[in-house]
C-alpha cells in the first residue's frame, strides 16, 4: 500500500519540529518514506501503513492543540508498485519526452 500524507498543526509559524516528531513515530513503524515538500509518502502492508498514520496523529494530537492531517492511499490488489517504481517511470518519460522533442 502506498500513501502520502500531510500533517499541519495550526497556530505554528514553523512545522518542522512537528514533522521531525511525527517522522519518529513513522519510522518505529518499518515503513518505507519519503520526505517531500508539502507531504510525506510511505510504502508498506496496509497494518502498517494504517499504524504509522494513526500513531502520528495521536502522538501530534497529544502535542498540540489542533491539527488537520490529510492522507491519500493507494492501494493496489495486482501488479503492485513501489514509490520508486512510480518515480521512475515518470523520469523515464521526461527523457523520453525531451529526446522526441530534440531537447
């Protein structure tokens, strides 16, 4: 299963600390992530997909006084793939794109 979520405490300047926190919690889990800009994707079982989200809400809704997280999730039953699959494949065609148009 794959799933990116976002978490935002509101009534903060600066969520880095928040994330950090949240990130712990995601990596107790043995779940694969990426850190992006506006989210973090994760990639595992769904158990443990579901754990990861549910102990960072919980350990960030302990911490502060409000939070919005936002989740999406992709779930696949054939021909699964990993987030490193899904962004190679988008590479490969950016170069395949830019080799077509002579670029």
């Amino acid at each position: 299963m794959l799933a990116e979520f976002a978490v935002l405490p509101i009534h903060q300047d600066h969520f880095s600390s928040s994330i950090a926190t949240a990130l712990n919690e995601v990596k107790q889990c043995h779940v694969q992530f990426t850190l992006g800009p506006m989210g973090t994707s994760l990639e595992g079982t769904s158990d443990q997909v579901f754990l990861a989200l549910r102990k960072c809400y919980e350990k960030l809704a302990k911490l502060e006084g409000r939070i919005v997280m936002t989740i999406t999730l992709d779930s696949r039953k054939t021909n699964p793939t990993s987030l490193s699959e899904m962004i190679n494949s988008v590479e490969d065609r950016l170069v395949s794109n830019s080799k077509n148009r002579g670029l």
